[in-house]
C-alpha cells in the first residue's frame, strides 16, 4: 500500500529527536477483511523494512498456523514504523561494550506516526482489527483498556485517531480483538495457556 509522502515525512520529521530507526510501512493484502497491528519494529524488521520476520515473527507464524490464516490473507502493520531502541552495557566482544536493545515506543513516537496507522486504517476499513499487545490496544481502543483484563473479548466502538494534534474518537464503529503481544510469550512463558485459549475465541468469532 502507497502511502502519500507528505504524511510519512511529517511523521518522520516529529521523530528526528528520537532514538529509533529503521522504517516499516506494513505488509500484506491492502484489501484483506483483518488487520493486524503491532507495536513497534525490532532489530531485523527495521533493517529489512518487513513486519514480524523475527523471533517474534516465528511466534506470530504459528498462531496463524493454529488459525489456519496466511499473511497474505490479512494487512499487517503497527503502532510506530521505526524500532525504538536504548544502549544498554554488553561484555561481548567486539561491541565496544554496548548494544541496542529494543524498548517500548513512547507516547511522542506514538502520536508522531499515529496519521501513517490512521491512514492505514481508514484506507483499508478492515472488518476486524487485532490488536496485538498493550501498546496497540490502548493506542486503538483507549487507555481504559488493559490487554490482560479484555485478551480475547471483541471491542465493538470508535477507535482514535489522531487530528489537529490530539487524539479523537472515529466516526466509524470498528471491531478491535486484543491478543497478547506474540513476544510475551518469551518473558512470561505461563501466559502460554491464555493465548491460545483468546485465539480459540477468535477462531469461534471468525468462524474458523
Ligand atoms: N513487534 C512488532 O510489533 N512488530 C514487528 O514487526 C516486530 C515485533
């Protein structure tokens, strides 16, 4: 999907004051029915320019697999396009002692891409959003909402966007379902049982 220039310059105008990189645009089928939003770009994505192709990637694979859906069956795209990233101290050697490493977008690198996802969305009107993870949920649906409370209950409403430098609630009624960030499962494996038991669910809704 093209994106007017003008849109993705300003974005990354408001970013130049950030430590991030890399840049992401979305990948998929721009006619799909779902879309998939991330939340941010990590190491390997922001330099090959392509959505989830990392170990979260390989995560994000199988729970399509359990689905029974293709990536080129759905529009994959995320709250920010570029890795946000810190230095943190390493001892490996040859790293002159720090690394980046990956952190959460913060809410000036959320706002600052914010028309690229709403451009997104409104072009493509998809009939089911996932959200996948916090970052993306409250970014969508609004800050009331915690993923573990509502992981896998469908949000039937407005979502925000982002106009004349704040965020404002969309005319249209969108169906946003939250599921786990596919990396949770690396830093909290007993979640393990609640993914899958929210996928089921979505299978159910989507009918599968
Ligand atoms: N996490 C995301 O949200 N998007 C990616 O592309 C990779 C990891």
């Amino acid at each position: 999907m093209q994106l007017p220039e003008y849109i993705i310059n300003k974005a990354n105008k408001k970013m130049e004051d950030e430590k991030v990189e890399g840049f992401v645009l979305g990948n998929g089928n721009p006619e799909a029915d779902i879309m998939i939003v991330g939340e941010a770009p990590g190491e390997k994505e922001a330099v090959v320019g392509v959505p989830f192709i990392g170990r979260a990637g390989d995560e994000l694979d199988k729970q399509f697999a359990y689905l029974g859906i293709k990536r080129e069956d759905v529009y994959i795209t995320s709250v920010v396009r570029s890795r946000p990233y810190k230095w943190v101290d390493t001892t490996k050697k040859g790293s002159g002692g720090r690394r980046k490493a990956n952190r959460k977008p913060n809410q000036r690198e959320i706002a600052a891409h914010a028309p690229i996802l709403d451009y997104q969305i409104n072009e493509i009107s998809p009939r089911l959003i996932i959200a996948l993870g916090g970052v993306a949920l409250e970014r969508l649906a609004g800050k009331q909402y915690k993923i573990s409370e509502v992981l896998g209950e469908l949000i039937e409403g407005p979502v925000y966007q982002w106009e004349n430098n704040e965020y404002v609630l969309s005319e249209k009624q969108y169906a946003v379902f939250p599921l786990y960030h596919p990396a949770a499962v690396f830093y909290n494996p007993v979640i393990k049982k609640d993914i899958y038991h929210s996928l089921d669910k979505l299978k159910e809704y989507l009918n599968l």
